[in-house]
C-alpha cells in the first residue's frame, strides 16, 4: 500500500516539474513597457487644452486608427474632448501632405493641442541562454531510500536560444495656437517583447496619459 502511495506522489511530483520546467521557459520572454525620457517645455505658458486632435504615425491604416481611437478614449475626460485624427483628417496614400489643409481642419474644428506619435525603430537582440541543473524538493519523507533517490534526482533545462523585442515609440505634444505652434511635452517609450500592435498600443497610450497627468498638462480623471 505505502508502495502505491509513494509512486503515486512520484508521478504528481514528476508532473510538477514538468509544469514548472514549462513556466520558466515561458518566463524567459517577459513583457513589459517603460517611459524611457520625457520633457515639458519650460518657456510654455498657455491654457489648459480643452480639445486635443490625436495622430498616429503609421504605414497601416489600422494600426493608425486604433492608436488615434485608443489614445482619445484614454485622454478624454471633464473639460478636455479628445478628437481622433480619422475623424477629421483626409489621409492619401500619396506621400505628399497639404499643410493648408491640416491647418484649415485644425482652424475649422476649434483644436487647440495635437498630440503625434510616431514608431521611431523596433531592435531585434538574440541571447544564448545555457542550460542548467538544479535539485527538486521533496516534501514527504517515506524513509531513507525513498527521500534520498528523490533528492538525488536533478531536473535540467535544455540551453536555447531567446530572442528579445524593444519597440521605441516618440510623442509629442504641440500647442496648436498660431503662430508657432509651440511643442509643450515630448517622450520616448520603449516596449519589450510586445505580442502584437495591439499589446504596443495599449502599453504606450497608458505610459503616455500617465506621463501627461503626471507633468499636470492634463488633469486626473477622478
């Protein structure tokens, strides 16, 4: 019977390792997001924005507009209405760009702040991780034979090879009174290992109203 129940917590216990073994391979490849560097400008003085147009810098329509619908969800609050830049601005394919235009929409829609974020590069590093033992603990102790074939048992991690992903966003912020329409906040972000735009987007557009809030350009939401 106690031999039963000793293979019994074998096999759980090989399970165990196994599912852990998988867990820190997994772990390998974190996920994450930080602001790397950020500036207000000092020599600023203006009122407090009251509608904010949003611009994504993108080759991809999509990515584009989910950058612009996410970052305006994120910013709006009391007093401050956030435009998405679809909304308003006529995007060719041609890369030619009428200011006039981009001036008049902005003039026409009573925009006082734009708010542009643009991919600045995305850096691919490969790390060589070496493959590595270490001793499974036991909980139960069935005797001498049982507890030292256990901790004489070593669980190894095969050696592989990790590839790691920085993709670095820029933003900025631009005062959208004439005539100079002054740049008032701008911030690099870098996002690691991200699993697609969408993770990007939702890491940079958090980073960025944090920083803005932050920095009191905008207020808090409540």
């Amino acid at each position: 019977m106690r031999q039963l129940h000793t293979g019994f917590i074998f096999m759980n216990l090989k399970k165990g390792i196994l599912f852990s073994t998988v867990l820190l391979l997994a772990s390998t490849l974190t996920y994450s997001a930080k602001l790397v560097s950020s500036w207000k400008n000092p020599k600023y003085i203006g009122r407090p924005f009251h509608r904010i147009l949003t611009i994504g810098m993108s080759e991809n329509p999509a990515v584009r507009l989910d950058f612009e619908d996410a970052l305006a969800e994120k910013l709006s609050r009391d007093g401050l209405e956030v435009v998405p830049g679809h909304d308003i601005l006529f995007r060719p394919e041609s890369p030619h760009l009428d200011l006039d235009y981009l001036k008049g929409q902005i003039r026409d829609h009573n925009i006082d702040a734009v708010i542009i974020s643009r991919l600045v590069k995305v850096d691919k590093k490969t790390t060589y991780v070496g493959g590595h033992s270490y001793v499974v603990p036991y909980p139960y102790y069935y005797g001498f034979y049982g507890y030292y074939g256990t901790v004489f048992t070593q669980v190894y991690t095969p050696e592989y090879l990790r590839e790691d992903t920085t993709v670095r966003t820029e933003t900025n912020l631009y005062s959208a009174a004439p005539p100079n329409e002054e740049l008032v906040w701008t911030a690099y972000s870098d996002t690691f290992n991200p699993k697609n735009a969408d993770k990007v987007i939702s890491e940079v557009v958090k980073l960025i109203v944090k920083s803005l809030e932050k920095e009191a350009i905008i207020t808090k939401n409540p």
